[in-house]
C-alpha cells in the first residue's frame, strides 16, 4: 500500500520539512510534467482529481478513474519512476459534481450518484478519498451544518470501507472542505472532532485520517499568499487530531515556503496550469504572427472557451468584461477536447511551434518551482 500518512511522517522529521504537491490533473501535460520532474528530482507524485475531472462519464479530461490510473502508471513506467504515486479522489460527496447542482438533485439523487462514482474510484485502487458533505443546497445559504456535516462524513468514510473490504483496497481519507470559506479555528475544530468522535466509536481507525482541509484564505488568483499566522493555527489544530493541514486554492502561491515551515501536509494546485497553457498560445501567436492574424485565432481560442456550457461562473455572458487570467483558468474544461487538439495543430503549423512540447517545458518549469520550494526535492536525501 502506497501510504500518505508515511510521507506526510517522514517529511515532518526532515531537517527542513516538506509539504507534499497535489496536482489537479486538468490535462495530460500536467501529468507529462508531474511525473517528468518527480524522474528528475526523484520525488513522490500526488494527482487529485476532482468528479468534474475524472469521473464515470469521462469528466471534462475524458478519463474514468481507471483510464486515469493507467495513463498515470504508464507515464510512470516509461520515466521508470520508483518513488510512490499517490491518487486522490478530491472532493467528494453530494453536489460536488456540477452536474449535481445543474440538475437540481435533491440530497438522494446527489448521494446515489456519488456513490457510484465512488466505487470507481475505489475500484480503480485511488489511495486517498477526500469526503466532503459540506455542500447543502437544502440549506438557506448553501452549506450543511456541523452537525450533519460531521455524520455524513462519517457515514461516507465506513461506506467507503465497506466498498473497499470488496475490492481488497486499503484507503486513506481526507476530511474537511474550503467549501464552506473562511471559518474560525473554533468551528473547523468542532466539525474536526465530532467526525473523529463518530469514528471512533464506529471502530473505525482514524489514523487513516490524513489530511484535513480548511479555508485559509487562499483564491485562485494572481497575488494569491498564505498568511503564516493562519496556515500555522489550522495545521496546529489539525495535528492535536493526528491529521495534517490540506491547503486547498494553492494556485499563484507567491510564498510557498511558508507551507513546510508551518508544517502543512499538502497544498492541492490545478486551474492555474490551464492559464499558463492559455498565455503560452498567445504569446506563440504574437511572437510568430502579425498582430490581426495572431488576434483573429486568439479570438477562435476564446470563443471556444466561452462557448462551453461550464464557463458562466469564470466569464459571464461575453469577453469585454472578463480579466484574461480568468478566460486562462476556464480553459482547463476544454484542452482535452478534439476541437482544443484541432486548435493547437493547427497553430503548430502555422507557427513552426510545436505547441505541445512547449505546454510540457513551461508546465514542468513551474511544477519544479513548487517542489523545490515546498522542499519536495529533500525528502529521500535524508535516509
């Protein structure tokens, strides 16, 4: 069994600690560049995957948690890659699949739909689940309260070992949500608590709570920091309970340092790399080609984005009034598609650019910035 909990142990005893890097698989170039700088740096991998990204239906990457899982082993098995590989089910629970809310699903329909997906995941051996039931669009503003939260959590994670007990599956379990936004230590600690307390007297082995998440006041934005007074009281908090801190929205980060200083189990990253492929095709394009030429594909590539269905909450009804990191983050739904591959060929020839090898290189530039940074890089150096 590949076990989170003994990275997260070791990493904590190191001389300068680590935190571990979980990347939102929003294309297969993030997973090129993950793995090409784990061979290179000889470092463990960690791929959360979200139901809007991975799921029965393909997702909006086209993958099924076992489509996934090979495609991940063999990428691995190609760079020979021997440190461990950990994949994470993000998110999971009732309504945390849009679909969910577009549909207007009431609590049971949102439920027996996740727990089909769940055993997928299960199946396809993910080793970390991350249960969340903090959604509740029951509830006058949205969001479940403590109390039930806590039970459904509960009730989720002994559901899930029941799934796993089938398939022989050991698992590990991730807890919490950023869902919710920014609440006080007090509060998160008290969903914190009475999930552990239900656990336990349902004979269940907390210990294989790994990660606890809570808002920290990151967004998925440019400027985009931690404060350490905060991120060091939630992972306080966190370890009186035997879980480490999950940062969740760790896109931009300008201070990721400040996470293993802190001791923070792991910080989850993923739209921003849809961004970094967007600025990438237009500055091809304006480097390459005249200035109408490079606007009118420009203007394919965001009609595109805007076109999808799943958009509306990055860049409302037209262009003119959306920020350009905004459209970047969007079109992590639409790299995956034929018409997006279509796109990039047809730029690569127009330009002389093989825009893909270019996706894989800038990807793996920041991928690396972030496993040195969170001292990844150190983790097997110290046997």
């Amino acid at each position: 069994m590949v076990s989170a909990r003994s990275i997260l142990d070791k990493a904590r005893k190191l001389p300068e600690k680590a935190t571990l890097l979980c990347l939102s698989p929003i294309s297969r170039y993030v997973v090129q560049a993950y793995i090409e700088v784990a061979k290179e740096l000889n470092t463990p991998i960690c791929f959360a995957a979200s139901l809007n990204q991975v799921d029965r239906d393909g997702g909006y990457t086209g993958w099924t948690p076992k489509d996934f899982k090979n495609f991940v082993m063999d990428i691995a098995k190609k760079y020979s890659i021997s440190t461990p590989i950990i994949l994470q089910l993000d998110h999971g629970g009732p309504w945390l699949k849009d679909e969910h809310i577009a549909r207007n699903y009431s609590y049971e329909e949102a439920l027996n739909d996740f727990l089909k997906s769940l055993e997928l995941f299960i199946e396809a051996n993910f080793n970390v689940i991350h249960i969340d039931t903090t959604v509740d669009i029951g509830n006058r503003d949205g969001y479940a309260d403590i109390e039930i939260a806590s039970k459904r959590t509960a009730d989720l994670v002994i559901y899930s070992e029941e799934i796993a007990s089938r398939y022989g599956v050991e698992l590990e379990y991730e807890i919490g949500s950023d869902r919710w936004g920014y609440k006080p230590v007090e509060v998160v600690e008290n969903f914190i608590s009475k999930t552990v307390s239900i656990l336990k007297n349902r004979g269940f082995d907390v210990n294989r709570l790994v990660f606890g998440v809570a808002d920290v006041g990151t967004k998925v934005c440019p400027g985009n920091k931690v404060d350490p007074m905060i991120v060091k009281e939630f992972s306080m908090l966190m370890r009186r309970y035997g879980l480490y801190l999950k940062i969740h929205s760790g896109d931009y980060i300008e201070n990721p340092g400040e996470l293993p200083r802190n001791s923070i189990g792991g910080v989850n990253i993923g739209p921003m790399f849809a961004h970094i492929m967007y600025s990438l095709v237009k500055e091809v394009l304006y480097e390459k080609l005249g200035r109408d030429r490079s606007s009118e594909l420009l203007q394919e590539l965001n009609n595109f984005i805007v076109g999808s269905d799943k958009l509306s909450k990055y860049v409302g009804k037209g262009l003119g009034e959306v920020e350009e990191y905004k459209l970047g983050l969007a079109s992590r739904y639409i790299w995956s598609t034929t018409k997006a591959k279509e796109f990039i060929d047809k730029i690569s020839k127009i330009t002389g650019v093989d825009i893909e090898k270019l996706f894989i290189k800038r990807l793996t530039q920041t991928v690396k910035r972030y496993v040195v940074e969170l001292n990844l890089h150190k983790l097997y150096v110290y046997q």
